[in-house]
C-alpha cells in the first residue's frame, strides 16, 4: 500500500498515518519530523533552517532529494505513507518520476480537511516534550506533571496562518494533479472517528 496524506498543519495527518502504519507493517515518511531532526541535529543548511523556523515552504529540490533517498531504503519496498509530501505540484511531478523508476505507483491519496480556525487552536496549543518528542496539547491531552514540554518554533499563530495561506495556494493544483485517486476526507471529531472515515476511503 502506497499512500499520500496531505492537508493543512496541525490536521492529524501524522496521527492518522501513525495508525496505518500498524495496519499494514509499512512506514511513515513524515517530512517535517525528517526536516526537524536535521534542524535540531545542525545537519540542515543554514538557508534551509531559516526557512523552517519562518514557517515557510523549503525548495522543491530539497524535499525531494530527502524524500528520495528515504522511499529507497528497504522497508519501503513493501510500501510506505508520505507524511506532508508532496505539498506542490512540482513535488509532485518529481515523486511521480522517483515511483516511475522504482516500479511503483500510488494507491490513494487522502486530503484532511479541516477548518482554519481548528488548525490554529490545534497548533498554538501543541507542546513536545523535550527528552521523547511525545506530541501533548494543553487544551486536550496536556502533559503528565513533571514533564518538561516546549512549543516548536513554527507554531506560533503569526506562522501558522503564513502556512496555512501557503497551503492553500497550492491545494487546488494537487488535488487537480491527482483526480481520481484523490479522496477527500473530514479531519474534525475524535481520532477515532476520522480514522473511520478514512478507512471507508481506502475501500472507496
């Protein structure tokens, strides 16, 4: 199973692949967690880190290179989920060219949607924990005491509506690219019932 998560920030699109991932034994490829390591790592040029701690998109050249090399490692043979890739349509078109060559082809590709105003009480409100990288909200699933949590630098609401602006202007364009195997599903209510509804779209 080859699958594609895209949608805002902050859409649950991590959570949900998490889930998948145990459902079919293949990977998550989560570019912003691949990019943020690197970052905090100082292996990310310096251009590049800049970039992300803006809150803005990184060069198509870029991902995709990262990309690239992740869906050619061995347990990615079976299948994998992108995470948050491809988010232009010329990050599209190179991932396409990547399958192409490795005699691969895309199942689905599964849009989140979810209101803006959600995203950004989602986001501003999320917190890491600094020695597990345990994803925490303080509104909904604050930390346990005694944990130590921070906010990433790009969750501010000032950077997050500039991502969500970015997002949108390319939204259009990849779910033209895509057509049918496009399904577009609502992000909003429980884990639970989001993973349900996305489901019944891989059965669709």
């Amino acid at each position: 199973m080859m699958l594609v998560f895209i949608g805002p920030p902050g859409a649950g699109k991590g959570t949900q692949a998490r889930r998948l991932t145990e459902r079919f034994a293949i990977p998550q490829v989560a570019t912003g967690d691949m990019l943020r390591a690197r970052k905090d790592a100082g292996t990310l040029p310096a251009d590049l880190a800049e970039t992300m701690s803006a809150g803005g998109l990184l060069p198509d050249e870029a991902v995709v290179r990262l990309i690239a090399d992740r869906i050619g490692e061995p347990d990615c043979a079976r299948g994998f989920i992108l995470d948050g890739f491809p988010r232009t349509r010329g990050q599209a078109t190179a991932l396409e060219g990547m399958l192409k060559g490795l005699k691969m082809a895309l199942d689905r590709v599964i849009f989140l949607q979810v209101p803006d105003s959600l995203i950004v009480e989602r986001i501003v409100n999320r917190r890491v924990c600094v020695s597990t990288g345990e994803v925490f909200h303080l509104m909904y699933s604050p930390a346990p005491p005694g944990r130590e949590v921070r906010q990433r630098d790009d969750d501010t609401e000032v950077k997050i509506r500039r991502r969500l602006q970015e997002y949108g202007n390319t939204f259009e364009a990849l779910r033209e690219y895509y057509g049918s195997l496009v399904r577009e599903v609502d992000g909003t209510g429980s884990i639970d019932e989001v993973s349900t509804r996305i489901s019944q779209a891989l059965e669709a």
